[in-house]
C-alpha cells in the first residue's frame, strides 16, 4: 500500500476513536477493567442470597404446632356447633360412604 493510503486510514481510524470516545466516555475511566457487563450511572445491585434455607428451631415447631391445634380446634368446635339443615342433612345421607363420586362422562373405574 502507498504511504498516502496509509495516512489516510490511519486519520480515518483516529477520528473514528474519537467519535466513539465521545459517544462511550465510560470507556476512558478504567482500561484495566472490562467494560462488557460493568452498570454505568447506576449502582449495582446486591447479589441475591444464596445457601441454605434456615430451619426452624425445636421451641418455634412447638409454638406453630400449638397455634395449629388451637386453629383447628376452634373450626372443627364452629363446624360441630353449627344447626344442620335439611338440605346439608340429606346431602350427607345421599353420597355413598367410601366411594368416590366419578366424573359424568368418565370411563375409567377408579
């Protein structure tokens, strides 16, 4: 190539890094580092927790265990105290005992 072609390339390629200098200035603070992947204007997030999942201690079992028990009691006490209809009273009375109902439509014996 001629030494013309040349200087010309090469005034070409410098007004080029020039434009993208002035485009990408958060390419001129720090060389050594990369710039792939690196947040400009913001700050970076915390990176997400990993590990394990932390386990319940023996006295916090026992406390969700007696809140549990005092839950169910109370719905299965509002449950019992609650006036049978007719309507509840024979639907009962209707299902079969031990046997699931089958789908309408349904084929396949369970």
């Amino acid at each position: 190539m001629p030494a013309v072609c040349l200087r010309a390339t090469l005034a070409e390629l410098l007004s080029e890094a020039a434009r993208i200098r002035r485009t990408f200035p958060a390419i001129e603070t720090d060389v050594s580092e990369p710039i792939r992947g690196k947040r400009v204007g913001r700050e970076q997030a915390a990176p997400a927790r990993r590990g394990r999942r932390t386990t319940m201690t023996g006295a916090e079992r026992r406390a969700v265990s007696a809140r549990m028990k005092a839950y169910w009691g109370a719905r299965r006490e509002a449950k019992a105290t609650q006036p049978v209809s007719r309507d509840s009273a024979t639907e009962a009375v209707s299902k079969p005992a031990g046997k699931r109902a089958t789908r309408k439509g349904s084929s396949k014996q369970r």
